[in-house]
C-alpha cells in the first residue's frame, strides 16, 4: 500500500511502524492513515459495499492528470473508471485493498464556479 500510494499520487512516509503508516504528498503531517492489527481481515468485496467510497486527489492541470494518466498506465496501473463530471475530468483506481481512489482536475479552474 505504501509503494502503491507512493506511486500514484506521490506519498512518502511520514512514519511508519509494524501497524501502519502516515503518508503525505504535500506539507501536511499526513493525508493518508494506514492501520493493520491482526483482529482486521479483509473484505474483497468492499468496492460494492456500503460505507466512504472514495478519496480525491486533485491536479493543478489537464495536462498534469493525463502525465499521471500515462505514468501509472506505464506502471501497469490502470482506472477502474473515468469520468467527465461536468465539474471534474476524472479517473479511478482501485488501491491494493480494493478503496476507489479518484485523480481528478477541476474543470472549472475555480473552486467556487465547479462547486455551483
């Protein structure tokens, strides 16, 4: 998980320990949490369940989501899903524990105009 978000979106880790990790791609102390304990188990269904569907990164431009588009196609990392929103131009990727991970750009190039 850790190489995979470090892949996609740019994370380094924050810390790390035998339980988990805190990532970040930017200034923050972390944007992404990761958590293990052997009480967990996982669900291979989970993309179809109920519960947070997704997270969002988002890029500056069009042309920065599809350099990332053609870097992770590259990688052998490839969208579940693509979209033209309206508001957004999307593509999702499932993580290696099945979470849907959105790389987005704002269409608008204003926050306040694509949130109308």
């Amino acid at each position: 998980m850790v190489d995979w978000y470090g892949k996609v979106v740019g994370a380094e880790v924050v810390f790390q320990f035998p339980g988990g990790a805190w990532l970040t791609n930017d200034g923050a102390n972390h944007r992404v949490a990761m958590l293990s304990s052997p009480r967990m188990n996982d669900d291979p269904d989970k993309i179809f369940h109920a519960g947070m569907h997704h997270s969002a990164f988002e890029y500056s431009s069009i042309d920065d989501l599809l350099a990332a588009y053609t870097r992770l196609k590259g990688e052998g990392i490839e969208p579940h899903a693509t979209l033209d929103h309206g508001m957004t131009t999307s593509f999702y990727y499932a993580d290696p524990d099945g979470n849907s991970v959105e790389l987005q750009h704002d269409n608008f190039g204003d926050w306040k105009k694509s949130k109308e």
